[in-house]
C-alpha cells in the first residue's frame, strides 16, 4: 500500500480548488517557462494578486520560480498532482461500479411509455378543468391598490 503524507495532499488539492491557480497550472502546462508578468496578463487581477495565487502553488509544490536579473519565470511541477491522482485512483473503484450498474439498469429496463406522444400535426387533446386559468388572487389584508 502506498503511504501518501496529508500535508502534501491537502496543500495540493487546497491549491487546486481555487478557478485562478488552475488557469494559471493550465497555461503553464503550454509553455515550458514563462514570466509572471506574462502568465498574469490574460486575468483582470492585480500583479499582487497573481503573485498570492503563484505562492500558494509554490508552497503545495506545483510551480517552481527562478530569477534571472529582475525577471521571475515559472514551471509547472506535476509530481504533487500525480501522488493526488493516484490516491483519487483509489477511490475510482466506487463511482465505477455506480456508474456500471446504472448502464445496467437503463440498458435492461425498456421505457414503457406512460404519456402518449402527439404528433405536432394532430388536433390538440380537449383540455380539462385543471388548465383553465384561475381567477386573480385578492390582495391580502391592508391596503388595497389604487385605481
């Protein structure tokens, strides 16, 4: 069985629940290093904020940065997302057979038809009491509407 540490998982996935870091992971998956001005241009959030965002993937080891005179550049490290991959796989087992048996209960179970379909075309059904409309509801007490 493999030994999996809760702090890296739960830094992981804590990094991984936030829209902005997972753009940020996904535009690094296609660019081998990029600047973090650059990787902050497509969000209309601050620089500072990115900055935030990149530190909290820094910390579950996601990202690592680099500094090269004034310029920080980013790279994305997928090895925390793969030891979280591998303990989803785990459970995968569990929504699998969910899933297995409800394929098996819509492919055996034929839909008896309950409602009778119209075709567009034909006369409409004569409609009942039920859907005639009602009449308007009083205005409750206190004051009553002017006129």
């Amino acid at each position: 069985m493999v030994k999996y540490s809760d702090a890296i998982l739960d830094r992981t996935f804590a990094a991984l629940s936030d829209p902005t870091r997972r753009a940020l992971l996904a535009q690094l998956e296609t660019q081998d290093r990029i600047s973090v001005s650059e990787l902050a241009k497509p969000f209309a959030v601050s620089l500072p904020a990115i900055m935030k965002h990149l530190d909290v993937l820094s910390d579950a080891g996601l990202v690592t940065r680099s500094k090269t005179g004034r310029t920080v550049t980013c790279r994305l490290n997928a090895g925390p997302m793969e030891q979280a991959m591998e303990w989803l796989h785990r459970y995968q087992r569990f929504w699998s057979a969910q899933l297995d048996r409800l394929a098996a209960f819509v492919e055996e179970e034929p839909c008896s038809p309950k409602l009778k379909l119209v075709h567009p075309k034909s006369p409409a059904l004569p409609s009942s009491d039920a859907s005639k409309p009602r009449p308007p509801k009083s205005t409750g007490p206190g004051r009553t509407p002017r006129k």
